[in-house]
C-alpha cells in the first residue's frame, strides 16, 4: 500500500497535539505585560513543545518522500511514534505549570528520547521493508544527529534533578539541531 493514508492520519495526530496544547494556554485576566509573566513557564513550555511537533511534522513528510510503500510492521512503528508525541502535551503541561520542577522536567526529555527511540525504529522499518539500497538508507547515511539527540536527551534527564535549567537548555539545543535544515532526503531524491 502507498504512504497516503499513513501521512494523512499522521499529519492529523500532530495537528491536533498542537491544538491541544494551544488550548492549554491560559489568558491572563489582565491587559499589561506583566500579566504573562506568570504564565512565562508555560508560553516558554509551549514554545519548545510547539517547535519539537512542527520538527517531526517536516521530517516526517520527508521521511514519507523517501518511502514508497507501507507495511504493516511501518503501519505499527509509526503508531508507536505517533504515541510518544501525543505525551508532548501532557508533559509539555505539566513541566509548564510546575515552573520546570525536576520531575515534570525529566519527564519531558523521558518523552523526547522515546519518540526518538521511536523514529530511529521507524526510519529502521522503512529501511527494512524498502532494502538497503532504498532511498532512506542512501539518505540518512551516517545520521550523527539521530545519535547525537538521544545522548542529549538522557544527559538532560539525569541532570533534571540537580541543573533543570541545563536540562531545559539541553532540551532546547537538541531542537536547534534539528531546526538546521536537513536536506539528506531531498538531496537523494533529486539525483
């Protein structure tokens, strides 16, 4: 079967992951500046969260460019995937309101490493199903940040309980890593 389907329910989860989290958002009562500071953690939260879905939203439709037929073993994978994103909100919530508490905050980078651990079994599947010489594997070639994010994300959640704010700025790092344009896929396809 072709990735169709797959893209479109996946393209709808994250939309509606965003929504969510939008919708967590709490309006300050009061028309001045300083009504956001207490609610800072949460836009901050947010934020991150926000850029962290639209990375996996780009690189999945990336991912999908380089596939060209679906399996149920990358039906499965990609659910899994889609499970540890939909926990985004939830943490991105939870570490919001409790002003980055060490808990809430390792539970955030416990979420990130699982839906990276979940794309690299994704990406693996594909490479599976679509064999050695497929566009993927060509693509991602040495992958140093798919090693590199995982390494960082379980630095952020040991330092959580002593250095939250390295955590956060470990958390934040990773996304800007990815936030480099990645044009593996693109580059593969185009030749």
């Amino acid at each position: 079967m072709g990735t169709e389907r797959m893209e479109a329910f996946s393209d709808g989860v994250i939309a509606i992951l965003i929504t969510i989290m939008v919708l967590d958002l709490k309006i300050p009562r009061d028309a001045d500046l300083r009504a956001l500071i207490p609610v800072a953690p949460v836009l901050l939260t947010y934020v991150l969260s926000f850029i962290y879905l639209g990375i996996y939203w780009n690189n999945h439709h990336h991912l999908l460019r380089a596939t060209h037929r679906v399996s149920g073993g990358i039906l499965w994978a990609n659910l899994h995937l889609l499970f540890w994103l939909s926990l985004i909100p939830f943490t991105t919530g939870w570490m919001g309101e409790n002003r980055f508490a060490s808990v809430p905050t390792a539970a955030y980078g416990l979420v990130l490493l699982m839906a990276a651990v979940a794309w690299w079994i994704l990406q693996q599947r594909i490479i599976a199903t679509q064999g050695d010489e497929s566009i993927l594997r060509r693509a991602i070639g040495g992958d140093w940040k798919g090693r590199v994010s995982p390494l960082l994300y379980l630095l952020a959640i040991v330092l959580a309980a002593e250095a939250r704010w390295v955590s956060l700025g470990l958390y934040a790092l990773v996304a800007l890593l990815w936030l480099i344009p990645d044009r593996r896929i693109e580059r593969v396809l185009q030749a």
